[in-house]
C-alpha cells in the first residue's frame, strides 16, 4: 500500500525499501512513491521509505499520496528517469504537481502506442511539469485508473473502454 495519510489519519504504512537502501522488491511497480501535503498548502515529494508516517504527521503533513514514482523535487527531475530501461512505455497517465503552495497542475493522457493517442514517457511528463513551473511533482497511477473529469463530467478516461473500479480520487473545489 505505501504510506497514506488522509485529512490527517493514517491509512496505511508498510512499504516498499528504496533502491537507495539496496534493496530489490519482487514487484517493482509502483514503487510507492509519495508526495506530502502539508497544512501550509506545500507539497514534497519523497522515495517510497524516507519517512515513516509518524514523520510525516510531525512534519505536518495532512495528505501522503504514494504510487510513482517522483517526477520532481525541490526542481530537479528524478535521474532515474534518464535512464532508457526504467519504466519505458509511454502508457495513459495522470501527474500531480505544485508550483507552490495552493497551486497545482495535474496532467492526464490517454492512450498507448498502437492507439489514436500515445501516452506519456514518465520523462516527458516530468519535463512538461518542469515546463510548467512546477517543484514537486509525482506520477500517479495510470492505464485503465486515469480518469479525469470537471463539473461532474469525465473528460479524459486514460484506457478508452477499459474499465477499473477505482478506489480513490484527488477533487479539488470551493467552500
């Protein structure tokens, strides 16, 4: 599951060890991943082992998104996703990023290779992100579960036809 936090309360916490802590997992996606929201509104994006949630709500931490894997912190684009073996597809996806606190970008594509549409390179998006202005940023989940819609309306489903229940969601709106 990674480590979720929702409106403050712990969700889940066991995750995966990072390839920084030498360690190979079985099953390497996703990599759980996470991206912190703060009470100031900020956002930080971390490898999937760097804090623990009790870090996290000292930190103030009030949401921790977890998939993967980061596309941006403090600017800079994840190096790993230089790299030509890591995650190569260009698959339909959805990204969260923040410019700054209280401004955010989300990006969504639809389709694959063979399809009208081809998707996103996890690079490309980290770069269109970077493009946009944002400093934190972190690749949700993708093919069937990107959805995207606007006044109750889906304007952007990632794998046209296919169909996934889908456990979650990132709304934003006003009081």
């Amino acid at each position: 599951h990674g480590v979720v936090i929702r409106d403050g309360e712990v969700k889940a916490t066991k995750t995966r060890k990072s390839p920084e802590a030498g360690q190979k997992d079985k099953r390497p996606w996703p990599n759980l991943d996470t991206l912190a929201v703060y009470r100031d509104g900020s956002m930080k994006s971390f490898v999937c082992d760097a804090k623990t949630s009790e870090e996290y709500l000292e930190e103030g931490a009030v949401q921790v998104f977890v998939f993967g894997p980061w596309l941006l912190s403090e600017g800079k684009i994840n190096p790993d996703l230089q790299k030509a073996s890591y995650y190569p597809a260009s698959e339909p996806r959805v990204a969260i990023g923040m410019i700054e606190p209280y401004h955010y970008i989300i990006i969504a594509t639809s389709g694959r290779p063979k399809t009208k549409y081809i998707g996103a390179k996890l690079l490309w998006l980290a770069e269109k992100m970077q493009e946009l202005g944002c400093t934190e940023a972190l690749n949700l989940d993708g093919g069937a579960t990107v959805v995207m819609a606007f006044n109750n309306k889906i304007i952007l489903q990632g794998d046209h036809g296919a169909k996934r229940n889908i456990g979650s969601l990132i709304a934003f709106g006003l009081k």
